[in-house]
C-alpha cells in the first residue's frame, strides 16, 4: 500500500517538475522574443537614413536669388538715394522760410487744456459709471438671485450618487435605509411619503423657475442688463484698439529711435538715452499685454475651454459680487425700503382687518414711508454730486436741450409667452410622472430586497438595523430643510415679481437706460476725443513739425540706402554704379548732417516752446496709458469672474444624476444656464484672440516707418468746429440725464 502510495507520489512530482518546465521554457520563449523585438528596432534606428547635406544646387538657387534680388535694389538705388534729397531738401527749405520760431497761440493752448480735461474727467467716469450701474442691476435682481441659489444647494443635495452615506445622505441612499427598516416602523411610511412630496415640489418649483427666467428675459431689467453687456462688448473693442494702436506707435518710434540715435552711420545725432527712454516704453506696454494673456488661462493648446485642471482664480465669484452689492450703502437702502413695501402691500390686501391687524398697517405705512424718505435723500446727494461734477466739467454748458427722451420698449407678445409656459406645464406633468413610475421601480427592486435579506438575516443583522433607523432621522431632517428651501424659492420669486414691478425698479431703470445710452456715445466718442487733441497739438507745432518729420525721414531713408548698398557690395564689389551711388550716398550724408545742425542751432533759441509741447504731448499719452491699464483691469475682472461662475456650473452640471427623471428637469434647466455663461465667455475669449491676431500681424521696419502719414493742417478748422459741435452735443445729453433724474428725485422728496 506504501509502495503504490510512493510511486503515485513520485509521478505526481514529476508532473509538477515537468509542468514547471514547461512553464520556465515558455516565459523564457517570451522574454527571448520581445528581447530579440527590441534588439530589431534598435538596429532598423541605427540603420535609419542619415540626414543628407544641404544640396549645393539649393545653396546655389538660394545665392542666385538673393543675386537677383541685391541687383535689382541696386539698380532702384539711385531713385532712392533721389528721395533721401527730396527729403532733405524739404526740411532745408522749411527751415528757410521760418523766420521766427512760433510762439505760444494762448487761444490753442487753452483749448488743449480744457479738452484735457475733459477726457480726463470722461476716463475717470466711464470705468466707475460701468461698475455703478452694474451694481444697481444686480441690486434688481436681489430675490431673483436668492431664488436661484437656494434652488441650486437642493439641486446639488437632493439626489448625489458621487459621495457615500457617511458623506453625503441624500436621497439616492433611500435603498439602503428603506429595506432594513421593519414594515410597521412609522418612520419608513414617513420618509417615503415625504420624499415623493418634496420631489413632486422640487419639480413643480424648477418649472416655477424656468417660467420666472422666461417673464424676467422679457422684462425691461433684462433689456438693460443686455444693454450693459453691448456696452461692456464696446469699452472691450475700444480698449483693444487704443492697446493695438499704442502698441505699434511705441514699437515704431523705439525702431525709430534705434534707427536715428543708436546707429554708427549717423554719429552726430547719437542718444543712447533717448533709444532706452523708447525701448523701456515699448518694453513696458509689451509686458502688459504678456500679463493679461494669462488670464486667459482656461483655454488649451487648441483654443478650446478645458476643465481638465483646477482653475485657479484671483477674483470674486457672481456670489461675492451680490455681496459687494449688499454692503454698497444706497443698495442696502434700496433692498430695505423694497422689503417695507412689499410687507405694506400684504398687509393691505388682508380682508376684515382686526385692531391688531389695522395697527401693523398703521406701523408698515410708518416704516415704508421713513424707509422711501432715507432713500430718495440718499439717492438725491449722490445724483447732485454727479450733476455738480459735470457742470464743473461743462462750465459753458449749464442748461441742456434738444435732448432725445428715453422710452421703454414693449415687451415679447403675450402668446408668444403663453405657448412659452405651455410647454414648460407639460413638461412638468410629463417629469411627474415619469418620477412615479421611478418611485415605483424603486420600491419594488427594495421588496425584493427585503425578501432576499428574509427574516433569519435581519436579526443577524441589527447592527444595519439600528443604522437604518439612524439614517431614517437624518433624512427627516434633510427633508424638513429641503422643504423649507423650496418655500424660500417661491417666496423669493414672488418677491421678486413685485420688486421688478415696485416704482423704486421702474424710475431707476429708465435713469439707467439714459446712462448707458449716454456712455454708449462716450465710449464711441473716445478715439476721436484722443485724435483731436492729437491733431491740435499737430496743428499747435505745424512750423517745426514738417522739418522734424522730413530729417526723420531722411535718416531712416538714408539708413535702407545703405543697406541696399551692404548687401550689394557682397555680390557686386567693383560694379560702377555702386561705386558711384556709394560717392552719392557720402555727399548727401553730408548735407543730411549740415542741415541737422541749423535745425539744432535754431531750436536751442526755442527751446521752451518746444518742451511746452512735449509735456502736453507726454500728458495726452499719459491719460491714454492709465485709461487702458484701468480697462484691462476691468475687462480681467470680468472675465475672471464669468470663468469662475462657468467652471462651478460645469462642475456641478457634471454630478447632477440625469438618471432621475427630476434631475433630468434640473438638468435642462442648468444647462441652459450654463450655456449663456459659456457663450459669453467663447465669445470676450475670440475677440481677444482676433486682438492676439492683430497684433502679431504689426511689423517694426524702415519701410513701415517711412510709410507713416504726414501731418496735413489743411481743413483743421473746419474739422475743429465738427468735434465742438459733437463734444456739445455730448456734453449736453449727459447734463440731461443727470438734471431729469435730480428733477424726479425732488419730486418724490417733496411729495413726502
């Protein structure tokens, strides 16, 4: 019995050790394959072709175009070197006919300065006239924004399938509670009730909430709020453009400056602080737009929005804005005397009032009507501040008329509205019912549960028992919350209904549509305010500025002259018309050099004229400067603001359960919301990509230099009388505006 034990177990081992064998045999096979791969491909890498030489017949084409190339400018050589006369002959005789340096023209310098000041003081009122009336919108919507986020938080904490029990209980734990609750316990009758009740509400206050967004798109507050955003699109335009513009102008003249007074052909007008003065200036503005491109952080390497990686935000959420907006004094004013108004309009329509009930309309009169008074006073200071403000600014202009009056634009048709809530109602019925046949499903998977768990297991179990049962109370509690959330939606939205209703709503609006409209044409009007004074100080230098821009000319025209002759000479170093363009060149260097110094000598007796100009010069540029370091501000924090609103819709849209036929109603409705923040976004994200565009499209060259217009002074005054009839007519609407609201303001103040 040993014996056929022993040889059973002798070959059981040597079908082990065979098996073992086989096993080593074949993983080496493996190893020597993949071994014998890579020895392949590395012996196919080294065998590779090797990168050939540059072809002597493409280096020879190359030299013999860059031949034809260097032969032709050769032979339009003395045609340039013709213009470089031209040019010097010019400012020779400008400098000629001047027999006295101009002199101040006070009537010119007054005008500069008060149209200095006038841009100044449109500059420092247009960011502030947008953040203002920004403010006072979002002040509007106050409940309407209230609305949306408790809608919101029960959104996120109703059903979450993306955190466990211990985390995060909502209700798509509800299977694993209800099943290991006893049948007769009183808590599960209560929980189930209770959730299909606050679910049935939480879609009926969602289709609520789309009906509400719906009459609120339709409403003058929502036509200035799109109003805003036209008008923020343009001061974005505007701000491109002055940047694109000031971009090129300081790169031209720090070419300019190196081209003049860093260049060993030109020794005699050598400024090395006037070359690092233009270099650091462009330098400057060049690291300000390298800034502002990172704020365009969200965009990935093909230009698309990613949310792959955390944003990392410097700027206040739309949350932290209503907060701002809440701390604002007026605006806490405004929201206070809107609450009073609201509670004297309930009680005013109870029937049958008791004592009780006539003493608290007594007390709601009494605090409506203090609350209008603090107001309307506070309203009434701040409009006379402005209006003083302009009139100071507009001393010449103290009475405005022929002022067109704003009027409010009709609304959507009325059964365009209608079919609008008719399908919202039935999409409604439809998600209810849909949720009871989820409600169903649901409940019958858990009676299968509670079967399979059968009695024996459940005793075994106490432990889930006594958990359940704890979950149970949370859950009560969870629901007690969600209801009341639900009722502060529809309390909020009607609040909301009548604030937009509420007089205060109505005369602050048509004030705010005025404005815009009114910083509409401001903004539109900027870029000629900038060229006029520009043109004015062209025109208040027009006797030297000719000489200047011809001797500038001349340098930079004598500067390709000679690098036409550098590249020629390499290919044609004996040619005779080089040769004798070469001698040319020399002479007319001379004559450039001459007529330099008598345009030096001459200056140095006005000197002071020419530094008064120069320092209006440097203010004009100043004001310009500081007007776009303040919009690109402002257009950072912008957008910084709609990326933050956008990513935390993102990131929550991707966690809403859209297997939940309530969640799918929820689901819409925060898509559509997330859609209009997307495209506002793509959109302020494209034009600065167009701006991008544009400027890597600017060259800083000779050739660009040269092709600068010249100054023309023909036509000024008829173009002057033009700009003051405009700025006039400016200047007397933004008067209106400001006189029609301080008007109505004393009005209600008096009817008090």
């Amino acid at each position: 019995m040993g014996l056929f034990f022993f040889s059973g177990a002798i070959s059981s081992c040597g079908l082990l050790v065979s098996l073992g064998v086989g096993l080593g045999l074949s993983v080496l096979g493996v190893l020597l394959l993949l071994l014998a791969g890579l020895l392949l491909f590395k012996i196919q890498s080294m065998l590779r072709e090797v990168p050939k030489a540059p072809d002597l017949l493409d280096l020879e084409d190359a030299s013999e175009r860059l031949r034809v190339k260097a032969s032709r400018s050769l032979a339009s050589l003395p045609k340039e070197i013709s213009q470089l006369e031209s040019y010097i002959r010019s400012a020779a005789n400008d400098l000629n006919t001047i027999k006295t340096w101009p002199h101040k023209d006070q009537r010119l310098v007054e005008t500069v300065s008060r149209k200095l000041e006038r841009l100044a003081a449109a500059q420092n009122y247009m960011i502030s006239e947008l953040c203002e009336i920004s403010e006072i919108l979002e002040e509007e919507e106050h409940h309407l924004i209230l609305a949306q986020e408790s809608l919101e938080w029960i959104g996120k904490s109703l059903f979450s399938t993306f955190l466990d029990m211990e985390s995060f209980l909502n209700l798509s734990h509800l299977s694993e509670v209800r099943p290991y609750l006893a049948v007769n316990d009183p808590r599960l009758l209560e929980i189930t009730e209770e959730s299909w009740e606050v679910v049935s509400h939480f879609i009926n206050v969602t289709s609520a909430f789309k009906k509400a967004q719906i009459l609120f798109k339709n409403n003058e507050h929502s036509r200035m709020k799109k109003k805003l955003e036209s008008v923020q699109e343009l001061l974005e335009t505007f701000i491109y453009k002055s940047l694109k513009r000031s971009y090129r102008e300081l790169g031209c003249l720090s070419e300019k400056m190196r081209i003049i007074h860093d260049n060993p052909l030109f020794p005699w007008v050598q400024d090395q602080q006037k070359y690092a003065h233009a270099k650091n200036e462009f330098g400057e503005i060049a690291r300000c737009l390298e800034e502002f491109e990172k704020t365009f952080f969200w965009l990935d390497e093909e230009c698309a929005i990613s949310y792959m990686d955390c944003w990392d935000f410097l700027n206040e959420s739309i949350q932290n804005k209503k907060s701002r907006v809440d701390r604002d004094y007026i605006s806490t004013k405004k929201i206070a005397l809107k609450d009073r108004a609201r509670t004297y309009a309930k009680v005013l329509l109870e029937e049958n009032p008791t004592t009780e009930g006539k003493i608290d309309l007594q007390d709601a009169q009494r605090a409506f009507e203090r609350q209008s008074q603090e107001f309307y006073t506070l309203e009434h200071t701040e409009t006379k501040v402005r209006l003083e403000a302009l009139q100071q600014c507009f001393s010449d202009l103290r009475e405005a008329t022929n002022v067109r009056q704003v009027r409010f634009t009709n609304s959507e048709n009325a059964n365009d509205l209608k079919e609008s809530f008719e399908k919202i109602d039935k999409e409604r019925v439809r998600y209810q019912k849909e949720q009871r046949l989820y409600w169903e499903t649901i409940d019958r998977n858990e009676q299968e549960l509670r079967e399979e768990i059968g009695e024996s297991l459940r005793l075994q179990n106490r432990r889930k028992g006594y958990r359940a049962g704890y979950d149970a109370g949370r859950l009560k509690g969870l629901l007690r919350q969600w209801k009341k959330n639900l009722r502060d939606v529809e309390a909020h939205l009607e609040d909301a209904t009548m604030d937009f209703e509420h007089e205060v709503s109505k005369s602050e609006l048509c004030s705010v549509r005025a404005r815009l409209e009114v910083l509409e044409e401001e903004l539109m009007d900027m870029s000629p305010k900038v060229a006029d004074i520009e043109e004015l100080l062209s025109y208040e230098e027009r006797c030297i500025l000719p000489i200047r821009e011809n001797l500038e000319r001349a340098y930079l025209q004598y500067n390709k002259c000679s690098e036409i002759l550098s590249k020629a000479k390499f290919f044609f170093p004996e040619d005779e018309q080089l040769l004798v363009s070469e001698a040319n060149l020399r002479e007319v260097g001379a004559q450039l050099k001459q007529v330099q110094g008598k345009c030096q000598e001459r200056a140095q007796k006005f000197a002071i004229f020419e530094k008064h100009i120069q320092e209006q010069k440097s203010l004009i540029k100043e004001q310009v400067r500081s007007f776009d370091l303040a919009g690109v501000g402002f257009l950072k924090s912008e957008l910084l603001s709609i990326a933050c609103n956008l990513y935390i819709k993102a990131v929550v849209k991707e966690s809403i359960p859209v297997d939940v036929p309530c969640m799918q109603l929820y689901y819409s409705y925060y898509e559509d919301n997330e859609a209009v923040v997307r495209n506002r976004l793509l959109n302020m994200t494209e034009r600065y990509q167009n701006f991008k565009r544009s400027l890597n499209s600017i060259q800083f060259n000779g050739d660009v230099l040269l092709r600068d217009p010249v100054y023309q002074p023909e036509g000024h005054e008829t173009r002057l009388k033009e700009r003051e009839l405009q700025e006039t007519t400016l200047s007397c609407k933004k008067l209106k505006v400001a006189q029609d609201r301080l008007s109505e303001l004393e009005s209600r103040l008096s009817r008090r």
